[in-house]
C-alpha cells in the first residue's frame, strides 16, 4: 500500500493579534472540520486524524465525481453554512453520524460544503515544494475548470486588518494569514501559517456546579435543544469571590437530585451538585471541541433569561 504521510494536513501556529504583512496573504478561518480530498486514486475525505469521512461528507465525494475532478489531492474545510456564517455546532452533528440512515437524514436536513484553501497534488504532480502563491492559482484553475456548488475556492486577500475586521463584525471564526513563499510541511504545525482567532459570546444556563473547599468552584453549562438540554462544558474563570459565595448559597435552594442534561460528564473526581436550569449565564469562549463542549470558556457575567 502506496506511503500517503505527504497528505497528512500542515497546521498553522497560533498568535494573538494580527498584524500586516506584504508577503502573507489573508484567508477566512472557517469554523468546521478540516479534510484532505485524497482523489490520487480511490476517492476518499480523510480528517487530520487520519480517519476516512466519505461516507459521513458523501455530497462532497459525490461532487467530486460529477465533475471528473482530475487525480488529485486537495486540502479544505467541510464547512455548514447557516445564517450567513459557519456554524460549527450544527456540523458536529454530522460529524458524530454513523448509521447509514441517520447520515442519509443529515444530508436533507444539514447541508456542508467543502471550502478548499490547498492542493498537494494536480494531475499526479506533487507541489509540496511549490511556494503557496504557485499553489493557489493551480488550485484556482482546476475549481474554475471543474465548478460545482458544493465546491468552493477559498478567497485570498491581501489587506489583513481590513479582513479580521470583516470577520469580526460578521462573527465569523477569524484569519489565517499564510506566507506567499510558504512549501507545504504536512503533519507539521509551521510558523509560515498563523491563525488568529475571535473570541465568541453565547447565553447558556447553570446545570450544575461543582465545589472546593464548601464553596462553588465551577458551573457546568446547559444548551436548550429540540430534544432537551445537552451539557456543553464547564467554567469557573471570570467568578469572583462575592459571586461565588451567592451561588453557593443560591443552590441550595434549587438543587435537585439527577441532571437534567442528556449527556451528563462523568467526573470520578469530583462530585456534581445538578440544579434546575434557570440560571442564565454569559460566556467568552474560543470554539467548539469535536466532542461537543466549549472550548476555553470563561464566564463574562450572569443575565437574565
């Protein structure tokens, strides 16, 4: 079997703030799952872990197909486009599909594209070793000789500030900036890329808290669905002492014995105190884990429901 490590995906590293350069250009960071197009011979999706989605993403392989797409190794974002951005939190439902009819279901309901921002290989030339700039105009004309709805190219520019205020103000995830120069280092994280990221808001609600010493130390946190409410993770950062102490208080008087979250964590370390879901709370967090949680949320402050 044919060695593929040279599709393994290159990561940018990342930084705080942007800044502007002449010899990057500028890239949205879209908020989804990360896919290598293997088409050098079997069509297959393959994620950064290496586990192959074809059958999860089946759109994408199919419109590859229907485009006779030459041999050819392309490297992108599966994306879910709603509201006039990504939203990540809808994709991880397809993302965790397994049964043939619920992925079937998914489909219908929860529509991805495939944004393709690299190609490793076009018609079994390998341009790891090309610079970026050469890269993205092969990238460009194989898309635009081979255009399919669900297939789209990933716009470049060359104002950095200018783009990482659009995003900001869109609420979209943030910037990849890339050095014109830059090779393709697969399976390494390469200081040529850089990623820059918005931090997020959401209103969610105290399912539960967890305590150090008697007094609360960290809230586990709720989201409403259609189905019920579903655990999305835990924050103690931005409690101060006084607002640990009411809530500490405040639980006594609304605890309850079982969860009310469908999928409640298990913590062999620490115990959970559930309560009923009626304190609303605001968090600042990164993005979402692919297991369904916040990523570095922190609490901004409590709000009314």
């Amino acid at each position: 079997m044919a060695d593929k490590r040279w599709m393994t995906p290159m990561e940018p590293v990342t930084r705080k703030d942007i800044f502007q350069d002449t010899d990057f250009l500028y890239q949205v960071k879209w908020d989804g799952v990360r896919m290598i197009a293997d088409n050098s011979d079997t069509l297959r999706l393959i994620n950064r872990r290496g586990n192959e989605r074809t059958e999860q993403y089946c759109e994408i392989a199919e419109a590859i197909r229907e485009v006779s797409l030459p041999t050819s190794v392309l490297d992108g974002e599966i994306v879910v486009l709603h509201e006039g951005k990504a939203d990540f939190y809808r994709l991880l439902k397809r993302e965790l599909a397994s049964h043939p009819q619920k992925i079937a279901n998914l489909r219908r309901d929860i529509p991805v594209v495939f944004i393709v921002f690299d190609c490793l290989m076009v018609q079994n030339e390998k341009l790891l070793q090309c610079p970026l700039a050469e890269r993205q105009e092969r990238l460009y004309e194989l898309l635009s000789a081979h255009p399919h709805p669900l297939i789209h190219y990933c716009d470049s520019f060359d104002d950095g500030i200018g783009l990482w205020k659009e995003t900001e103000k869109r609420k979209w995830e943030g910037v990849v900036m890339k050095h014109r120069a830059s090779l393709y280092h697969p399976g390494q994280k390469h200081p040529s890329w850089i990623k820059i990221k918005h931090f997020r808001h959401m209103i969610v609600y105290v399912a539960g808290v967890t305590f150090r010493g008697g007094i609360v130390n960290s809230l586990l946190l709720g989201k409403k669905e259609e189905s019920g409410w579903v655990y999305i993770g835990r924050a103690g950062s931005g409690l101060d002492e006084r607002e640990r102490y009411l809530l500490t208080k405040w639980v006594e008087h609304i605890k309850q014995p079982h969860p009310s979250v469908l999928n409640p964590p298990r913590d062999r370390h620490r115990e959970i105190t559930w309560v009923k879901p009626a304190l609303a709370v605001e968090v600042r967090y990164l993005d979402w884990t692919l297991s369904g949680t916040l990523r570095s949320p922190t609490i901004v402050g409590f709000r009314n429901p």
